[in-house]
C-alpha cells in the first residue's frame, strides 16, 4: 500500500482509520500496567521509589523526570542511523498509529492520566520512551555504545559505565508502572535501525533472569521476524496472548517456567484468600511452618523439582519416606531485586490475595531457612544455588527483607504448612514398613516350609 507522510501527521482527528491497519481490541488484558499501588509506595520510603537517575517510560512518573533523560538523543539516533529520515519518521508512526488501541488498553488508567493525552502525545510518548527503552535493553544485554551509534565517552552509554548505572536501569525496568507495552516494543524491534542491532546479541539466553526476559521477549521475536518475514501482517502471530508488559512475563515465568514468555494464557480468576492474622510479629506463621533445620530432624527429607520458579511446592508422606519438594531458589545480585519487583507488582494489581503466589512463596521459604545451617541442609539437595558463599551466608537476611510484615498465604501453601506441623514421626512408625515387609517373609517362608513338607507323601 503507497503511503504519504500527510496521513500520519500526528494532529488529532487527522488520521482516516481506513488508511491505516489497525489491531483490533475487543477487551482490556487481564493484566494491565498499573501505577504503583500507594501501600506499596509508603512501605519502599522514599530510597525504594524511582529516584531522578532512574529513566521514566510510560505516562505515570513523568512528571518529576530528570531533563537529561537520554530519550530525544535516542530518537535522534534511530533516525540518523536509519537512512531516509522522513520515511522512518513514517514507519514509526504508521507502526504505533496501528497498534495504537491495543497499547493504550494496556494501561490501568485510574487516574486518567492517558484521558488527558492526545493522541498526537501518546504516540510520541510511545516513540521516544520505546527507542529509548530498547536502546537500554540491548546494552544490558551487551551491545557496546559504538554499535548503537554512540561514542565511548557517552555519558549514557560509554564504555566506563558502572555496574551500578546498569542495575539501576534494571531497577527502572521493573518499577511498578514504569512500562511500554510489549506490543509496542516488538512493534519498534521490526524496524531497521533494531533489526541491524540484532546480529550484535549474543545468541546464549542469558542467566540472569532479568536479561533473559529481555532477551526471550524482545530480541527472539525480532529474530523470528526477520525469519518468517511478518512486517505485513496486521495481526501477529500469538499476539492476542503475549504478556502486557516485561513485569507481568516475568511473573507468569516465575509461576509456571515451563510457560512460553511470549504465549502466555489468560490469568485465572480469583478464588479468595486466607488470612494467617497478625499475631506473633514478623515470624507469626511459625506455628505452622517449621525450619529446614527441624523438618530434617522430624525425618523429612528434601528434593527439588525445577531449576526455578515459585510454585508446584508439595509434601508427601508414605510410610516412613516423607519429602518436602520444592523448586531451586538461586540466590545472585539480581535476586532480591527481582522479587521486590514481582511481590510489589502483585500487590499494586489488586487480584486478590490468593493471588500473590510470590509473596506467599518467599513468606515460605523465610519460614523455611532462618539460619545458614538451613542454607547449607538445602544447598547440599541442590535446592539453594549461589553466585557465591556471600550471598548463601545473606540468605536468611535477605528472605526476612523480602517477607516483611506479610501473613497472607494462598490456599495450596497454606495446607501443606498444616501438614508439616502434623507430621508424626514416632519411632514406631520408622520401622512400620520394615515390620510389614518382615511379617510378609516370614509369611512367605513359612508357606513353602508347609508344602515342602507335605510334597513327598503326597508323591507316594
């Protein structure tokens, strides 16, 4: 389809929706982008909020944004490096004009901060924050500052950045609300000025989890289009199921990892919650969840069942072969930030406590590990692994932190903390199966004792 640059102007009513492809959007997502909620935001104080260094994306904190931002020279660039600057003002525009609908339904708009934007806003609220986000992406995940176009000494992204400027990036990231939509970062992943980046990633998945978000969300799909060549497609492919935004792929990962990051299924609806109360301060819980220290002493013993994520913990008890499994907690310099993230970004969605799987999840294992000797109990079944001995001995301190005043659970946690309280191990019953099995032989052996007996007058 020819197009001019007339029809893309952004003046607001001056587009024809008939010139424009547009995606269809018939409902909200479940999971839409949401401010940080206030309860969240009086427990971070002022030290856990965005701080000025930290970049704003999104509509919601861009009223207190530092003027040295990076986004204008980071739009500059893309269309330095794009050729014809008229044809990429062109296809950014015609590429957000279309997903338009889908990128503003991604936003909880409570307090009508996007009902206050022209469209003529938004959509270069969309270019310049969404350049600049990618840009900052692809240096996480290690292309240098001359493949972006920019020189050593860049104060963004110069060769003697700090692993403190890229954590804080990371921070920003994962703030609660500071988001594009998805929709909108693969949207700008398929123009030029990326698809010339992409050769510059490395192609191992990172083990971070944080760059392995960035890296399975934003630079796989790119790759796959370049592949299968869908820039025509209105629609693509898995589209209507892809996650919302970078925090909700992560938490869904984090709950199901076996869950593809870009086709995630609709969340479930909410099934109530249970209430442990608020007596017995920080540890009130422990009533009904013992250390690993003192399950281990009760005869239970641990196995571990994935490499990662919060859920498909269980307990099993037959006979005297009772097993706690739960899946591999790796503990690094993101961890704790990370979880911040997914526990505040539960908490701001406002689904409902039996929602918070993560929150429940790390009230769990604070319960579970409160010294370094249930560190070292798990790490020796595989079930802790750590960057290195510091972070093991940190531990206990940095699941306390994470937990906080916390005493909701969901309802499969909840149960199992009952029945650990409840395991019995009398010494009886450590050799009930042993009894059994003996009772059984001796049956056995007396049997062929009999017929053996009774089989030579038999022949006669």
């Amino acid at each position: 389809m020819s197009t001019s640059w007339h029809k893309y102007e952004l003046v607001d009513g001056s587009d024809d929706p008939e010139d424009i492809p547009l995606v269809a959007v018939n409902e909200k997502p479940v999971r839409r982008i949401c401010k940080c909620h206030p309860s969240v935001l009086d427990e971070l104080g002022e030290k856990g909020k965005l701080q000025v260094s930290h970049p704003r994306f999104g509509p919601f904190y861009r009223e207190d944004e530092s003027e040295v931002s990076g986004k204008k020279e980071a739009w500059e660039k893309v269309l330095e490096k794009s050729g014809d600057k008229n044809r990429t003002i062109e296809n950014y525009l015609f590429a957000t004009r279309r997903i338009e609908k889908r990128a503003r339904a991604s936003y909880a708009d409570a307090g009508r901060v996007l009902h206050n934007l022209t469209e003529s806003q938004f959509r270069w609220m969309m270019i310049e924050d969404g350049c600049f986000f990618l840009q900052l992406a692809l240096f996480i995940l290690g292309v240098s500052s001359k493949q972006l176009g920019y020189p050593d000494n860049h104060i963004i992204f110069g060769k003697k950045k700090k692993k403190e400027d890229v954590n804080r990036w990371i921070e920003a990231i994962l703030f609660v609300g500071n988001q594009i939509p998805l929709v909108v970062l693969n949207e700008f992943m398929k123009q030029s000025f990326f698809q010339k980046i992409l050769n510059q990633v490395n192609s191992e998945t990172p083990s971070q989890l944080p760059k392995r978000i960035l890296y399975e969300l934003l630079v796989l799909p790119a790759r796959e289009h370049v592949t299968n060549q869908t820039v025509t497609s209105p629609k693509p492919r898995g589209e209507e199921q892809q996650p919302t935004d970078l925090l909700h792929a992560l938490h869904s990962f984090m709950l199901d990892p076996g869950r593809s990051l870009s086709n995630l299924n609709p969340d479930e609806a909410d099934t109530g919650d249970v209430d442990l109360g608020d007596s017995g301060g920080v540890h009130g819980t422990k009533d009904l969840t013992l250390s690993a220290s003192e399950l281990n002493k009760k005869g239970i013993r641990f196995r571990k069942v994935k490499e990662v994520g919060c859920t498909e913990i269980s307990f099993t008890d037959y006979f005297i072969f009772a097993r706690l499994y739960l899946p591999v907690f790796t503990i690094g310099d993101d961890t704790e930030l990370v979880f911040k993230s997914l526990k505040h970004y539960e908490e701001s969605q406002q689904q409902g406590k039996s929602k918070r799987e993560v929150r429940s999840y790390l009230q769990f294992m604070n319960d579970l590990i409160c010294t370094y000797e249930d560190v070292k109990l798990l790490a020796k079944k595989g079930i802790i692994k750590a960057d290195n001995p510091y972070h093991k001995e940190k531990l206990p301190t940095i699941l306390s932190n994470l937990a906080g005043q916390d005493k909701h659970t969901t309802p499969n946690l909840h149960l199992l903390r009952i029945q650990l309280r409840d395991y019995n191990i009398a010494p009886w019953e450590r050799f009930k199966l042993l009894a059994i099995l003996l009772f059984i032989l001796t049956l056995i052996q007396t049997v062929f004792a009999v017929l053996a007996y009774f089989r030579p007058s038999h022949q006669k």
